[in-house]
C-alpha cells in the first residue's frame, strides 16, 4: 500500500495535472482582478509572476524532463485560463503569440527550478539567472519601454533581491562559480528585454 501510494504520488500524470490547474487558475486570476487594486492586477498580470511560478513547479518536481514538460504545459494553460475567461473573439492572434511564447520559454523555466535544486555544477548558477532576469527584465520594459518608472523600480528591486537571495542559495549549497548567477542574471535581463522589444512587442503589435 505505502509503495503504490509513492507511486501515485511521484506520478508524471498528476504532476503534469496539477501544473495544468493550477495554470488555469492563475489565468483566471489574472483576467478576473484586473481593476481590482494596483498591487493585485500587478501582481498577477505580470510576465514575472507566471514565469516564477512556473519556476517553482519546476523545482519541486522530481526530473528536469518533467520539469521542462510541466513548464511549457502551465504556460500554456496559464494562458488558456486567461483568454477563455476574458472571451478570445478578436485576440485570437495574441493569445497564440503568447501561447508560443509561453512554450518556448516556459520549458526553460522549468527546468531552472529543477536544476537550481538538484542540478550540478555551473548550470546551477546559469538557472538560477536565468529565473532572475525575468523579473528584472520586466522592470526594464516597464521603464525604459512603457516609461512607469515607479514600477519599474520595484521590479528591478526585487530582481535585484532574487537575484541576491539565489546566489546566497547558491553558496550555502557548496556551488562552484555561485557568483555566475549575479553575474548573468543582468546580462540575462536586457536580453530578455530586447527579446520582448524586438520579437514578442512587434509579433503581438502585426496580430
């Protein structure tokens, strides 16, 4: 009984499942409490906060395969549950856009929570940047591109602060080369960024 109960538990399945509802839910939210406060519809309709948590679902899962697969399918659901709620008619082109995008990099971020906890080596502190240059990136576009410098400056202040507390993870685990994630997580972010301006902005900007 207790082996097949360990079984169902570690089951890619239910994994799978439960990141699946879980990204339904958040889109949801993030359709649902948009003029609610300020601090709530930022907080959910936020590029960051779909992406560290799937970051998150990432690392308490038990392989980086599944923890790519479990990325890639919140994305899309996260997505799903967004524009189901709020009704697709015309945004039919953006939600695919976002959809795509979703795929491409929630794969990635799932596997950095993954291998920011069990993974080896340098690609510790490769992941744990690359988790970090989300939120800083986003500060970045919301400065330099939609000009909210107020939120900008929260965004790049926990950035910063993420950035910070994984590098101290880092450290404490015996990673060598911990510094590498406060040395990439920037260098990461304008990529990031410029990915959003060059790629992202112009594809949703042409549906």
């Amino acid at each position: 009984m207790a082996t097949t109960t360990a079984i169902r538990r570690d089951s890619p399945l239910l994994a799978l499942s439960a990141v699946t509802a879980f990204g339904l839910l958040l889109g949801w939210a993030t359709f649902t409490l948009h003029g609610t406060t300020p601090l709530l519809e930022r907080a959910t309709n936020s590029v960051s906060t779909w992406i560290i948590w799937t970051a998150a679902a990432g690392a308490v899962l038990r392989t980086a395969r599944l923890a790519a697969w479990s990325g890639g399918l919140m994305m899309l659901a996260t997505c799903a549950g967004y524009y189901l709620t709020a009704g697709v008619g015309d945004t039919a082109g953006t939600a695919a856009v976002w959809s795509v995008a979703g795929l491409a990099g929630g794969p990635l971020l799932g596997w950095a929570g993954w291998t920011v906890r069990h993974g080896r080596g340098t690609a510790r502190a490769t992941a744990g940047a690359a988790i970090a240059m989300v939120v800083l990136g986003e500060g970045l576009w919301l400065g330099l591109t939609l000009r909210y410098w107020g939120e900008a400056a929260v965004y790049l202040a926990v950035g910063a602060l993420l950035t910070a507390a994984l590098t101290v993870f880092l450290a404490r685990a015996g990673v060598r080369r911990f510094w590498l994630c406060a040395v990439l997580a920037p260098l990461f972010a304008g990529a990031f960024y410029l990915a959003e301006l060059l790629v992202l902005d112009r594809l949703i900007g042409s549906v």
